[in-house]
C-alpha cells in the first residue's frame, strides 16, 4: 500500500503560512490600538477641554477596539485548516 503523506504536509505549511499572516495582522493592529491610545491619553488640549468632548473621544476609542477585535473574529480559515 502506498503511504499519502504527501498531502498533508503541504496542508501543514499552507495553514502555518495562514498563522504567520493572521499573528503579523494581529501585531499591527495591537500596535495600532497601543498608538492610538498613547495619543490619546498624551493629548492635553483633550483633557482641558470640555468633558463631553472627553467622553465622546473615549467612546469613540472604545469603538475602534471593538470594530479591530470583531474583524479578527471575522476571518474566514482556508483550505481544510
């Protein structure tokens, strides 16, 4: 009987390829998110000026973190991994 090993180490590689993009992806947007917050918590016009203002911003923050967590959990596998 012939052994068909051969297919799933091309499976294997093709699906580490997919880890490597996904984890490079994920370290861009955490350092994306670490920026934007760093500015915003550095903005010192931010914090003198008026507290609504303030607020809307962290909302506006808090959602950008939900919209780049959510779009990770959007990607669709490929291939039979």
């Amino acid at each position: 009987m012939k052994n068909n090993n051969k297919g799933k180490g091309n499976c294997y590689g093709e699906m580490l390829k997919q880890f490597k993009t996904l984890q490079e992806r994920l370290n861009e947007m955490k350092e994306t998110v670490s920026d934007l917050k760093e500015r915003y918590e550095n903005d010192v016009e931010l914090r003198e000026g008026c507290p609504d203002e303030y607020e809307a911003d962290r909302a506006a923050y808090e959602a950008v973190r939900e919209i780049c967590l959510d779009s990770l959990l959007d990607i669709k596998p490929k291939g039979d991994a």
